[in-house]
C-alpha cells in the first residue's frame, strides 16, 4: 500500500491557515458593519486646552492669551551677562582631586559651585580650603581663576 503525499503535520498547518484566514475575514466584516462613513468635519476636529491637553470642545475665545513672537524662546536661552558684582570672590573648596587636576569651589556670595581646574592655582589646595578666585565664563560655565589660598 503507498503512503498519502499529505503527512499529519502538512494537515495540521493547512487547518491552522484556513481558520486563521476564516478569522481574519470575520474581523473585517465586523469592521466594515461597524464603520461610521460620512463623519462631519467637526465630529473629527480636535482641540487643544489651556492645559495641552486633547478636548473634543472648542476653546472660549475669551480666554485667549496673545504673544509676541519676540518673546518666544525656541531652544536652549541665551546665557544673559553677568553683572560684575566684585572682582575677586571668596569661596571654600567643596572638592577637589589633585590626581585628575580639577576640582569646585562654592562661592560665599552667590553658593554656587565654580569649577577650578589646577592651571588655575598659585598655590596647592585641599578641600575645605578658604580661598580668594576671580570668575570668568568658560565653555561649560563659570570657571575659577587666580586662585590664592587666604
């Protein structure tokens, strides 16, 4: 007796392709009875709210702020100048690594962390140090420079 071209396995998956295509039909006539045609323009119109939020509701009109495009900032603001309150400034050594060359010093006037770099030392520091440092805008912000040890 010969053997059927057609093992189990090859059944197996041309069942699962046919019920998987009688499937897929079933969904599209669901879709299709469930579809709405014709939807209006404002049935498909979205706004925004005050909040940015999505709403189905127009906006009221007496709400509406207007804005100068001038005063508008696309991007990263632009670092407006200083004012040169003192010259020299006095600051601790919040930390600093003599193996790497660099380090930070918190300012007493103004508290924040102005970055030293070891070019910059007349004389070597440690942390907690009290020193006196002029500032000056580097690439990544203010840097320390002419530091003396007080």
């Amino acid at each position: 007796m010969a053997r059927s071209g057609e093992t189990f396995g090859k059944k197996e998956k041309e069942k699962k392709r046919a019920k998987d295509k009688q499937e897929k039909a079933e969904k599209m006539e669901e879709r299709k009875a469930n579809a709405k045609k014709g939807k209006s323009l404002d049935e498909m119109m979205a706004y925004l709210d005050e909040n940015g939020n999505l709403s189905t509701t127009p906006p009221d009109p007496r709400k509406k702020k207007s804005f100068k495009s001038e005063d508008m900032q696309i991007g990263v603001p632009k670092q407006e100048a200083r004012q040169e309150e003192e010259a020299i400034r006095t600051g601790v050594v919040a930390f600093f690594n003599e193996s790497k060359g660099f380090g930070f010093i918190k300012d007493k006037q103004t508290g924040e962390s102005v970055f030293v770099h070891i070019n910059q030392l007349t004389e070597r520091i440690t942390e907690n140090d009290t020193v006196n440092f002029e500032v000056e805008m580097g690439h990544k912000g203010p840097s320390a420079i002419n530091v003396k040890k007080i």
